[in-house]
C-alpha cells in the first residue's frame, strides 16, 4: 500500500503570497494518478487538480500541480483569502481499487 | 444545480446498524460511478467503497469489508451505506462523492453526515 506524506504540517502565509505544498509517495505513483482537494470546515471537499497537474472545471489558475514518480507539488500562485483552507493529496490504486490520501496540509494567515 | 446531499447519520450503539443514504440533482446519477469517504475526528480522510454506476462491482476499504454494503438505486438517484457491526473507529463524517473517471477521483462531493458510535 501506498503511503502519502504531506509537507508541511501547516503552512502560516498572508494574502497574496505563493504557498508550495509537498505530497511524497512511499512507491511510484502509476500514471500520474494523484489528485489535490481543498477542505474547508464543515463544507464538502473540493477537486483542485487529477492527474496530477490537471486543473478541474472551475478551478481558478492560481492553482497548479506538477510532479511525477512519488513527489508531487501543489503550488497556489497568490492566496486569496478564500484559499486559507486544509488540502489533502490522493492516489488511486487500481489493484485492488483503493484510494489513498496524505494527511492534509493547513494553509493558515 | 448539481448536488449530492447526505442523510441517515446519528449515534448508534457498538455492534449496532444505520443506513446512510445520498441523494443526487442535477446530473445523470446513473451514468456515474459513486464513492463513500469519511473523517473521523480530527483526523484525514478515509476512502470507504465505491459502486459502478449500473452496480456491476462494488469495492471496499479493508477496514470496512464483509460489515459495509453500498448500494444504490438509479431510479431514486440515491446512494446507499449500509453500516453493520459498527465500531467506535467508524465514527466519522461521511461523504459521498461523484467519480470523475475509471474509480480514480470525486468531482463532486456532498457536504457530509456525522456518524457516532458510542455506548
């Protein structure tokens, strides 16, 4: 089984300044298959980016991922304060079906 | 508007049952494949079980395999989460989420329904 490690634990930033998040695999992630959602308390998670640098519908520019292999980065380009948010990495495993997500990273002011 | 909106959460007893259902507007529920995720408290998220849009497979978490049943119903556009022989450690939130593609991401995701296990 996979085991994504996000880093930092939380990122302390203001409005306007870039925020670069890490997502690690413990194996080589197949295909590209890692994704990045936003999490906001007592809200539904939202997809940020799938294939690992894949924006969804919707998805300002502001957000962007890129990586390979098992290190992976979600770099958010100039916060608003809108991003201030927990975001978690995930893998999808397809053998057996099992998704797999790292332990979130806090993006506080 | 699309929508996914979770129902059926509560506290139940260890060894207990409760259903969770999710209910699906504005898009084709049928044409898509559905999965269930959940939060324990203060902790990351969980994949839980995923079910092919015509119920030709369903998947599951090692963690609730041969206790947990999802299903659903394309006529009602509704998911299911029936959840057997409940333990402390299920209590969580549980999401359901749409695939976007082949079981590998949620695209779109309900905003969640608290299940507590407790005696």
């Amino acid at each position: 089984e996979i085991v994504l490690t996000q880093s930092p634990g939380t990122l302390s930033l203001s409005p306007g300044e870039r925020a670069i998040l890490s997502c690690r695999a413990s194996q080589s992630v197949s295909s590209r298959y890692l994704a990045w959602y936003q999490h906001k308390p007592g809200q539904a998670p939202r997809l940020l980016i799938y294939d690992a640098s894949n924006r969804a519908t919707g998805v300002p520019d502001r957000f962007s991922g890129s990586g390979s292999g098992t290190d992976f980065t979600l770099t958010i380009s100039r916060l608003e304060p809108e991003d201030f948010a927990v975001y978690y990495c995930q893998q999808y495993g397809r053998s057996p079906l099992t998704w797999t997500f790292g332990q979130g990273t806090k993006v506080d002011i | 508007q699309v929508h996914l909106v979770e129902s059926g959460g509560g506290v139940a007893q260890p060894g207990g049952s409760l259903r969770l259902s999710c209910a699906a507007s504005g898009f084709t529920f049928s044409t898509y494949a559905m999965h269930w995720v959940r939060q324990s408290p203060g902790k990351g998220l969980e994949w839980v079980a995923l079910i092919r849009s015509d119920e030709s497979d369903r998947y599951y978490a090692d963690s609730v395999k041969g206790r947990f049943t999802i299903s659903r119903d394309n006529s009602q556009n509704t998911l299911f989460l029936q959840m057997n022989s409940l333990r402390a450690e299920d209590t969580a939130v549980y999401y359901c989420a749409r695939d976007l593609r082949k079981g590998a991401y949620g695209d779109l995701w309900g905003q969640g329904t608290l299940v507590a296990v407790s005696s």
